[in-house]
C-alpha cells in the first residue's frame, strides 16, 4: 500500500474495500505500520476478530496502537466523531491516523444510515486538521446501497489493489440532508403532545415504558435523562410544544420527539462543547446515553428518535 497523499483540507479520509481477513491484515497493517514509522499515533476502532488480525501482521509494534471496540463506540455512529477529537486531543493537536469499520455485517438499516451520515460528516468534522483516517468495509458482505454510500462519502476509495478518485463523492452536507425516511411508526401508538408544564408526564410515561420493555434501572434512567433532553431542547427551541411518542420493539424502547424547530448545524451533539459553553450540551449527552439516535430536521420541523436496547 502507498501512502495515503494529503488532501487540501489537510484531511485524508479513504475508504478500503476489501474482500477477506487476509486483505484487511495486508492493507490496514500496512497502513498502520506507516503511520507509526511516520511518526503519528495511531487509534484503531475495530472489531475483536480484527484487532487479532492487526496484531499477527504488526507483531511488538501492535502495542503501539490504541484499540476502541467498534461495536461499542461505534453502536451509536455519533460517538464516532467524539472518540477521534478526544484522541487528537490527548496527542497535543499532532497528526494522528484512524482505522475504523463503522458498518458491518448485521448492522440494521437505521444504524447504516446514521453511519453513511458520520462518514460524510467526517470529512466536515475534521477538514483542515493533520489526520488520516482509513475506513474499512467488508464489500462483500455490504450490499450495493452501501458500497455507493462509501463512495458518497470518501474521496478515495481503495479496492482490489488500486486506488480510485471516487466520482460519486457528495458535499457533507448534501448527504447530512439526503436521509432516508424514517420507518414508520407502529400502528396506535399514541401522540403525546407535551409543555413545559408537561416535564414530569413525560418523564412517567418514558420511565413506564422501560420498564415495560425490560430495560434495566440504569437504562431506563438513561433514557428517561435522554428524552428529558430532547423534550426540554423542543420546548427551548422548536416552538415550546412538541409530540412525543413511545413503542416498544423486539430488543429494546424507542422514544421519538417531534416538534416545529429546525437545526442547522449538521454536527449538532457530535462534537462536545466547550467547558464554558452555555449550550450545546443536550444533544451531546443524548448521543452518549442511547445505542442509536436519529435526528431528521427541515423546514416541517425536527424528528429524534432514540433506541435503546435491551
């Protein structure tokens, strides 16, 4: 593998698609191995399979490599962003490079779409910052709608040996908006309209609805504070009312907040406040509480949906 040229922005966002764990090993060692040499410190989130696979082709210099679990930091692909700013962050600001697999077998359709939005809102996220960040997919368990998302996404695409300009790569923000509609919510399912002076109900019927659906206290609690969130940010700032909604699905709680505000920044609770910052913390605390959110927002108003699993 060559090395990764540095783009304009000073970012170097690439994606590799690879076939098998013997490509992967090949590659991403290979890319690992060269940002160490070079330097630059190097945080992995990956499977456990594949921190194995790295550790065989980088040998004692694995231990140079700060691993993340991917299916932990990366359950909610909004903590993805977050987990790169606080490594870059430990290293003074220096060039970093990044190895993540943020979709992968089993993944479901909500989670993809939220993870084709992170990897658009990368390249925004981290324009003009010394990093390289080499994204992996395993393309032949990834149908095509994702494949095309990849190339959406990266500028480069790596794949069977050579790499690629990718024509199909879309402004951010472009894709941050081009979202697939949420699915639907299930049949009788009720509209709670809510108020300020609707806080405490809300929080019941929420904490009712954990409960129902198996959560344990502590996430249940969780989901009560992360609806609390929202609700509080729709009556703040999208109009003072709002409609609340909450279901139960085979593995977990979903609760969805709908009210008439729109937010503009695409890297809203993706990036964490400053200490001093007097807002900005809602959405940042309700990314790292739930397992998924799903934020939709125009000019007809603004949709959160949270998921929390079981």
């Amino acid at each position: 593998m060559t090395t990764m040229p540095r783009s304009r922005a000073g970012l170097c966002h690439e994606a590799f698609l690879y076939r098998d764990d013997e490509e992967y090993a090949a590659v991403v060692g290979s890319f690992v191995n060269t940002a160490l040499e070079a330097g630059r410190p190097v945080l992995a989130a990956v499977s456990g399979s594949k921190v194995g696979a790295l550790a065989t082709a980088l040998g004692e210099r694995s231990r140079e490599v700060e691993f993340l679990d991917i299916a932990d930091v990366g359950r909610n692909p909004s903590r993805i962003i977050p987990a790169f700013d606080t490594f870059r962050e430990e290293h003074g600001g220096r060039a970093v490079s990044f190895v993540d697999e943020p979709i992968w077998p089993g993944r479901t359709s909500a989670e993809i779409d939220e993870a084709i939005r992170h990897e658009a809102l990368v390249n925004r996220a981290l324009a003009g910052t010394p990093a390289y960040a080499l994204c992996s997919y395993h393309v032949g368990a990834l149908d095509d709608a994702v494949v095309a998302g990849v190339y959406r996404t990266h500028p480069v695409v790596q794949v069977d040996g050579r790499r690629e300009t990718s024509e199909s790569f879309t402004d951010p923000e472009l894709v941050w908006r081009s979202l697939t509609p949420l699915s639907a919510v299930p049949a009788l399912v009720p509209a709670v309209e809510f108020a300020l002076s609707r806080l405490p109900a809300v929080r019941e019927a929420v904490r009712a609805e954990a409960e129902r659906g198996g959560l344990t206290e502590e996430r249940s609690n969780d989901l009560v504070v992360a609806t609390s969130e929202v609700v509080s940010n729709s009556i703040r700032h999208g109009g003072g009312t709002g409609v609340l909604r909450t279901w139960l699905e085979p593995d977990g709680v979903v609760c969805e907040v709908h009210d008439r505000g729109q937010i503009t920044d695409p890297l809203a609770g993706r990036r964490r406040p400053e200490p001093a910052a007097e807002g900005g913390w809602g959405l940042w605390l309700v990314n790292q509480l739930c397992d998924l959110v799903q934020l939709h927002t125009g000019p007809e108003g603004t949709t959160v949906r949270l998921r929390m699993v079981r």
